[in-house]
C-alpha cells in the first residue's frame, strides 16, 4: 500500500490533481479503486476524494492569499474542479475557518 501512495501522491503534482478523478490515481498506482481507498485511509485516514478535495482547497487558498494573483472567487473555484460553489464555500469555511471572499479581501489589504 506504501507503494500505492507513492505513485499516485508522489507522481502528480497539486496542478495534476485540480482536474484528477479517481479512476485517474488508480491508473497513477496501478490498484482497484478498492486498494487505493484501504491505502488512504491507512496512510491519511481519509478516502482518496477527500484528499482531492482538501489538495484542491489548498490550491484555491494559496491563490486567494497570495495578492500578486487577482482571481474571481468563482473563476478559481472553477478552475480548481469545483462546480458547486455553495458547497465549495461550506467545504472552505469548514477547513480554514472563514469564506473564501474574506481570504481574498485580506490578502488585498
């Protein structure tokens, strides 16, 4: 399982991930959806999606805190695989505590 992980977290890059499936790190790893999750949970505790998400939510704050960049919200969530974009606030605010707008407005300041 260890090898898992390092062929699938260790080959693709964060900018990889933005767009990846999970049929995509099973093709990276060479496994069953099935053992790319057991690999996951045992290496993580979490399941594959889940660290696409939070990958992919720490690709959107990176750029909502840095402030050379000037991204719309919406267009960076998009740009970043989310689709939904109240769930994709409620899964921002769930991990670093605020709206992805107030991180965007303080990087500014």
């Amino acid at each position: 399982r260890r090898e898992v992980i390092r062929r699938t977290v260790g080959t693709l890059s964060a900018d990889q991930m933005r767009q990846c499936r999970i049929e995509d790190l099973c093709d990276a790893g060479a496994c069953s959806q099935r053992t790319l999750e057991r690999a996951f949970r045992e290496r993580f505790g979490i399941t594959p999606k889940q660290y696409l998400n939070r990958v992919r939510l720490a690709g959107v704050h990176r750029a909502l805190s840095n402030p050379e960049e000037d991204w719309n919200v919406g267009d960076l969530a998009a740009h970043w695989g989310f689709w939904h974009l109240s769930q994709f606030a409620a899964n921002y605010r769930a991990m670093y505590g605020e709206l992805p707008s107030h991180t965007a407005q303080r990087a500014r300041r």
